[in-house]
C-alpha cells in the first residue's frame, strides 16, 4: 500500500501533480491507499486505466453504497442530505442530467460568448483602473466565474460572498463534518427558498424554465431541484475561477508558451486546443474521481471486488507520458486532445460547453488586453489552498 492519500505535493512546483504518481503509473498503477477515515480505495494513476474506469458502469457514484470512497469529511456529510444528481444511482442520474442536457448545450452556450466577453472587459476595466499589484483571483477570477454562473442560474450577483464562502467549506479537506454539514444546510437553504421563488413566479433563467418544465409538473421534487442547483452553482464557479488563476501562473512563467498563446488567440481552432493544454497541464480537479465497484471488476490486471472504493486521479492520467509526449511541458499547439480534466463517460462534465467557452474568452481578453501581466511575488509566495478538492489559490498578487 502506498503513503496515506492524498500524496504529499511539491508546494515549490504547484503546477505539477505530486511525484509519487510518475512511480507509481510505472510500477503500481492500480494500488490501495489509506484516506481520512481509514478505509482504503484503489487508487488508478495511469491514463489507460482511468479512462476505463470513467467509462465502466460498474463503477459508480452513488455516495450511499458501501464501500464509497469518502476522501474527507465533507463527502462523508453529504450522505446525510439529499444528494445532488451526479452522486445517485445511474438511472436517477441520467434522468435528471437529461433535464439539462438542453441548457448547457453548445448551441445555447455559445450564445452567451457575447455577455461573457462583456463580464470579462467589465473585470478588467475595474481591476487595470485599480492599484497596482492586486489579486487576480479577488479582482478577476473569482468575479468573472460568480458573476456567468449567477446570471445562467438567476441568483442575485449580491449573495455571491456568502455562497463562495460556504462552496469553500464544502470544498476543503480540512472542514469538520459538523462544519461541513452546516455549511450544505446553508446552501440547500437557499436554494430551496430559491426554487420556492421561481414556483410561484418562474424566471427565464435556467433555474426559472427547470422549475417550470420539471418541478411545476411533478417531474423534479423541490428538494431534488435545490440539490441541482445547489451543485450547479458550486461546480460552476470554483474550478473556474481557480483555472484562471492557475492557467495564467503557468502561461507568466513559461514567457515561450505566452508567446506562441498570444500568436494564436485568434484563431478559433487553435484557441480551443490551447486551452485543452491548459486544462491537461494544470487539472485543477485534483482531487481523485470517487467511485465504488457494483461487482468485481478487473483493472490493469488487478481483481477489484464489489464494495471497494476506487479513486481515478484525473490529475496523473494527464500527465501520462504513454499517452501525452513530455507530459511535463506545457505545450500550446499539443494534439490530439485527450485529456480528462472534464471527465469521461456518463460523468463527463454537464457545464462542459460553458467552461470551454468562458476561458477562451477569459485568456483571449486577459493576454491581448494586459500584455505585460506578471506575478508580483515569487511562485514559493504565493498562499496556495494546500488541502482543497481543488488546485486554487487563496490569493494571486499579480502586477503588469
């Protein structure tokens, strides 16, 4: 068995996932690990295998099967609530994504490009007429990704301090299960009063017409709603905002990279690849993707029996050197694109289309409109988010 889970990181390289993963693809790929609680869930660190596992219906995520993978107490505190849609049984899952496979469309999030881009400037007006150096996760990022996800959903701009601060409880590894039980009261709380609201007088807002079409007609309980919303809108603001972040630490420290970005942030094609690599190079959901055996399964040759928590580590797979050449270098004009930040599978990330879109626009905007954008302290300075489900950043000086 390996060291306990999650691996001890280089804090001094944030960008690179902890080393003990590079051995353990080359000679324990499929191995146990110890988490929180004791328990001890396979973890999978090469591409092959993770991408198999993504894709395998005997492997789910459900969060109320024995055996499930809890990686900390804030996962384990969710099983005492109602649970948003992606941690059921597959046939509730599928029925309610279906609800919202219409909403996070590329065709329909591809009519937001212009709002976006609009949010975008209006962030960078207010942070390049403001002091030098500043935050760019406070005066950017953090703004950028709140205020696209509230304007999808129709949560007022206004509560986006309180509700990031409960999504950051909720998100840390390091929350007490009482704590972190409280803080998912809060956010159901709000978003039942929430659904409550669009009941009587729905908005044409995402949480407005999945009210009217689904919960109005008896199709989608109030409370299962909420727990959609709920997980909507905390999924769809923290890897964002902290990509951002990461995603520029890694183009202001590879000024080669920067460049050949900058040369091909016009072109629609290229652009999207660029930030696939971004996305593969930096993988902010570092955290290992839950999953537990329905019934015995074999992975990379080893017998995993049903009731065994699996964690794939998304993290590791992109950075497969059987899979991605010198997997350790950002390379912007890298193909094909086969990485899976977002997932693979029935899992694969419903708000997909609209995180593509938003950091195209957001690199686009930010190296053309802030050329000489740097870091204004050194990379060992800066506060990272050392036990978080998610590679972020308590702060980002950056100057330009």
């Amino acid at each position: 068995m390996s060291d306990s889970y999650p691996l001890p990181k280089n804090w001094r390289c944030p960008l690179d996932p902890p080393a003990e993963y590079k051995r353990l693809r080359q000679e324990a790929p499929v191995t146990r690990v110890q988490v929180w609680d004791g328990s001890t869930p396979w973890l999978i660190t090469r591409y092959e295998h993770a991408y198999e596992a993504l894709g395998d219906p005997r492997l789910s995520l459900d969060f109320r099967l024995p055996g499930f993978p809890h990686t900390s107490p804030t996962s384990a505190a969710r099983v005492e609530r109602v649970l948003p849609f992606p941690f059921r049984e597959d046939a509730e899952y599928r029925v309610q994504r279906a609800m919202l496979v219409q909403e996070f469309s590329p065709r329909r999030m591809e009519t937001l490009r212009p709002r976006i881009q609009s949010i975008v400037d209006e962030r960078l007006d207010a942070m390049l007429a403001g002091p030098r150096p500043t935050d760019l996760l406070a005066a950017f990022a953090l703004p950028v990704a709140i205020r696209v996800i509230c304007e999808l959903l129709g949560v007022p701009y206004d509560d986006y301090v309180y509700l990031h601060g409960l999504s950051c409880t909720i998100g840390s590894r390091d929350s007490p299960k009482d704590e972190a039980g409280r803080a998912l009261e809060e956010m159901d709380g709000y978003f039942q009063r929430l659904v409550e609201a669009n009941v009587s007088n729905p908005g044409d807002t995402l949480v407005g017409r999945i009210v009217a079409e689904h919960v109005r007609k008896g199709a989608l309980s109030k409370q299962d709603a909420s727990a959609m919303f709920q997980m909507l809108f905390h999924a769809g603001h923290g890897p964002t905002a902290y990509m951002i972040c990461m995603g520029t630490m890694a183009l202001v420290l590879d000024p080669d990279q920067l460049r050949e970005f900058r040369a091909v942030a016009d072109e629609p094609r290229q652009l999207s690849a660029a930030i696939q690599e971004l996305m593969r190079y930096v993988t902010v959901s570092h955290s290992g993707r839950q999953r537990v055996a329905t019934e015995d399964i074999t992975l990379g040759g080893q017998l995993i029996r049903a009731g065994e928590g699996v964690l794939v580590q998304t993290d590791s797979a992109n950075r497969d050197e059987r899979v991605f050449p010198n997997p350790d270098r950002l390379d912007i004009h890298r193909t094909p694109h086969r990485n899976l930040a977002l997932g693979h599978g029935i899992h694969l990330c419903t708000g997909r289309a609209l995180a593509l879109i938003e950091l195209e626009v957001v690199f686009r905007t930010l190296f053309q409109r802030v050329p000489t954008l740097r870091l204004a302290v050194p990379v060992e300075d800066i506060p990272f988010k050392q036990n978080d489900n998610l590679l972020g950043v308590h702060e980002m000086p950056v100057t330009w």
